[in-house]
C-alpha cells in the first residue's frame, strides 16, 4: 500500500496539478490531504474544484476555518474577502466538511495542527488525555501533521513518529502570528510525503515536485503581494 500525504496548497493549482501528476507516475493507492486547501492570493476557486473533483480525503486546516469564519479587517481580512468572493456555496460547503482529524488505518492518524484545541501549532503529547475536542489515539503511533513547509520527522518520548510531509504551495511564510520551526523549505518545490506499508514494514519518502513557481508568483504580485512572490520563488522567508 502506498498512500500520497499532502499539506498546505494554499490556493497554489499550479503546484497541486503537478504533484497529482507525480503522485499518477508513481501508481500511488491513495491520497489524503492535510489541510490549509485555499488560503492565499492565487486560485482558490480552481484548486477548490480539483479537489472536489478528485474526491481526496482531508482534514481542515487553521486557515481553512478562518474562510468560514472570516476576520473582518486586517491583512487577514482582505485575503478572506478575496477568496470568499471567487468561491461558490458548493465548495464552502465541501470546506466546512472537513474533519478536524483522521484516524486511518493501523497505527496511522492524521490531523493539521493540535486537533484538541485547533491551533496551527502541534501538541499532542503520549499523556494527553481523551476528550470531545481531543481525540483517542488508541495506541497510533505514525501521526501526519500538516502546517510546516519542509519535511520533517520527530520521535515522541513513548515512541510515537510525527511527520510533517511540508507544503505543496507556499514552501515559505513569515507571519507575527506564527511561531515555529518549520517556516522555510530552502527551495520552491511542491512538497508530500509518500508512506510505503508492507507487513508490518513502512517506509516514509520525501518527494519534491518542480512546478512553474514563476506563475504563482506572478499571481501574487498581481494580488499585491511581493512577500509571497519572493516566497513562491525562493522557498526563504
């Protein structure tokens, strides 16, 4: 079984047709989306109907709920009212559909950020106890977390492996409201994560996808936005 983990498009069509390209080449089982679909100054209208159109499952992402409840003013504020314009009631109802988490098969499970409290952030810990908002793990170990943009692997004291699979469509972003380590991929390529089980074995790919980042940059600049052309272009925050 090999099942494709992608994270953050962020509006970015250019960089998700050619991932779902790559993803085709290499007879991938399945796809599952960590969220944060739409957020951004390029094409959310036609990255929101691929994704519908393909079926992908997913999870929702911090910013994904900031579209169904936008800020009213603010940097924010002019984004959401971009993307909320371009989107139809379909697509905002596919949005608000999506989970919070996934638990899939095995030991795998999948969320965005801390699926307990919904911030971008993730902390999930081996000693956190079950809740409505918190979900039981049930002795998962394998968690895919979105919000990073590169890749990244980290082992939790009870052995517990958490992967970030980075950023499809903004592999850099620098915000006041942000806080962590994975902000900068250091290249423009699209970016997921490929997991190959067999038996009890698995085995967890990197895979970077070149896709015409000088096209969403372009969008960027035309929406006014030079921070993420210089971030589309260069992968540096």
């Amino acid at each position: 079984m090999r099942v494709a983990v992608l994270s953050n498009i962020h509006g970015n069509i250019w960089a998700l047709e050619a991932v779902l390209k790559d993803i085709r080449n290499r007879g991938v089982d399945g796809i599952l989306n960590l969220g944060d679909c739409l957020y951004g100054p390029l094409a959310p209208r036609e990255t929101a109907e691929m994704l519908r159109a393909i079926r992908i499952e997913g999870v929702c992402g911090d910013l994904d709920r900031a579209l169904l409840s936008p800020a009213r003013k603010g940097e924010r504020g002019l984004m959401t009212g971009f993307i909320l314009s371009l989107l139809d009631e379909t697509s905002l109802a596919w949005l608000a559909g999506l989970p919070a988490w996934k638990a899939g098969e095995s030991e795998t499970f999948f969320c965005h950020g801390d699926p307990g409290t919904g911030a971008a952030g993730f902390s999930i810990r081996a000693e956190a106890p079950a809740s409505p908002r918190r979900p039981e793990r049930n002795g998962r170990r394998l968690i895919f977390r979105g919000h990073g943009r590169a890749f990244r692997t980290s082992v939790l004291a009870d052995g517990t492996t958490i992967v970030c699979p980075g950023s499809v469509g903004l592999p850099a972003h620098r915000s006041d409201r942000m806080l962590g380590r994975f902000l900068s991929a250091g290249t423009p390529h699209a970016r997921y994560a490929l997991l190959s089980t067999r038996g009890r074995r698995r085995d967890i790919q990197s895979v970077a996808v070149p896709y015409p980042w000088e096209t969403a940059a372009a969008a960027a600049l035309d929406f006014g936005r030079p921070d993420w052309a210089v971030w589309l272009r260069s992968g540096r925050a």
